[in-house]
C-alpha cells in the first residue's frame, strides 16, 4: 500500500479521469487541525491523486492551496465532502468521503434512461448542491454524468456531486496543451468553448446536458469529432425528443440558452424541476 502523506495509505484505483486516479484508502492517524474532518484510524476514504503534469505546475500548486478552505468548507447533502488536501512533494491529492455506489455516466449506461419525473427531480438535487456551490462563489465547471455519484439508500437515488474545482485547477497556463480541452467536450457550455469567463451559468449549461441525457439515454450534441461537438454548442440548436413532455423541454431549453445571462440560477432551476 502507498502511503499518501503521513495520515492515509492507498489501497485500490476505484476511478480513473483525465485529471487523476480516485483510489479507495485508508487513514493511518487522525488528520491535523488544517483538515476539515479528523477521522479516525483505520476509516476508509476515497482519494483523488491528480496527474503528474498538475502537480509539478508551480500555477496549478498555487492555486490548490488558495482554495483549499473553499474546498474544504463546501458541504452540503448532495456534495461528496472534501476531507482534507494533501501537498507534499510531487502530489497533490484530495481526500474525500468514499461513496458506495456507481456513478451516474455507468448508472445510465446499465439500466437506460429515467423516466421524466424521476430525472427532474434527480436533477433538482443536483441544482440544490450547485445553489449551495454558487453561493460560495465555488463554480464546477465540468458537470457531467461521471461527476455524479449515486448513493442508494432505501431504493432511492441519491446523488452526490464531486469534483469541485479540479476543472479550475487544471485550466492552468503553465500547462501546454495541443488537442486537451479543459472540460469534456459533449458538456461544454458555449462561452467555454470560446474561451470566454466562465460563470455559475458554465453550470446551468451542463445541467441541462445532464437533464436531456438522463431521459434520452444520449447528450443533444455528439458524434465527430471534439471540435465539431464544440461547434454544435456554438451554433446548434437541440431537438426537443418527442417523448419528452412540453414543460420539460421548457425547462431543458431554457438551461441551453447560448447567452449565459438567459439561463436561470440554480435555485430557479431545482424550484422549477419540482413542479414540472
């Protein structure tokens, strides 16, 4: 078993991104003051240990450790928390709470599409975390289904955003890049792709991918290559499937808008996914 800092030993790679490998893990020792959860010795968590080339980037260095209390202090029932981070040598690692459960992109991939009720209010559970991100000043930047995991209690879904800020992290201009996009390409919102700022609203977009995929079984844009899916965010416009009922696609739609400032919030958006 590796060990990660003085406190944490990785045990198996769970996940592998573009950003990093999520392994199971376990702590060695209570964490210190500068954590946000102390733990216990011999408790299990999940460990994202980023990619080598963000770890020795002075820039992406920098900016882990500005965030790190932002980082440590966004909580809420539909946010994987962030347990402590930590810096040492040529690794940076985020320590998590280890969700037993699939994530939503192999979710969807096993058992099909969602019925339009059930992905509303999925969906609205995932707009009450980004209301609570938002409001910190936190944006995620890359909401896809694999950043959604999905913790099954009861026989109910229930679903835990994760990787909050890593999309920030490794959009560093220390890194040379020739074909990498920050992001993935199917869920990015316009001004993203045109290198534009990138507001709460990058969010709002990916919402509304996430919404149409979960009851279509596929994201409105697709196929080619990544340039050509970025284009179709910038100049298409999605067709509204014919099992899917009219104030749902309002809202869908609305979430598409091109100009970010016709999106609705977070808040408007979860209150509008409860009453469709």
């Amino acid at each position: 078993m590796r060990p990660v800092g003085s406190k944490y030993l990785l045990e198996e790679p769970i996940g592998r991104g573009a950003t990093g490998t999520v392994w199971r893990a376990r702590q060695r020792e209570t964490a210190g003051a500068e954590a946000a959860v102390a733990g216990q010795p011999g408790e299990t968590v999940a460990i994202k240990v980023l990619k080598e080339e963000l770890a020795n980037d002075p820039d992406v260095v920098m900016r882990f450790l500005r965030e790190r209390s932002v980082l440590l202090r966004l909580t809420h029932d539909n946010i994987v928390r962030v347990r402590d981070l930590v810096v040492e040598g040529d690794l940076l690692a985020l320590v998590m709470d280890l969700i037993e459960g699939p994530d939503l992109h192999r979710y969807l991939r096993e058992n099909g599409p969602f019925s339009p009720v059930a992905a509303s209010l999925l969906t609205a559970q995932i707009a009450d975390a980004l209301a609570a991100s938002h409001a910190d000043g936190v944006v995620h930047r890359d909401l896809k289904p694999a950043n959604v995991l999905l913790r099954q209690t009861g026989g109910e879904l229930h679903p835990m955003l994760t990787d909050f800020g890593i999309a920030r992290l490794a959009d560093s201009p220390g890194l040379t890049r020739t074909s990498e996009f920050v992001g993935t390409p199917s869920y990015v919102a316009p001004e993203s792709a045109e290198g534009r700022p990138q507001t709460s609203a990058v969010d709002i977009y990916g919402a509304g991918i996430l919404l149409y995929e979960l009851v279509t079984g596929r994201p409105p844009f697709g196929g080619g290559s990544a340039l050509e899916v970025l284009q179709q965010h910038l100049n298409a416009e999605p067709r509204r499937p014919s099992t899917l009922p009219e104030p749902l696609w309002t809202v869908i739609e609305r979430c598409l808008r091109k100009n970010p400032d016709e999106r609705p919030s977070a808040v408007s958006l979860a209150r509008a996914l409860r009453v469709v």
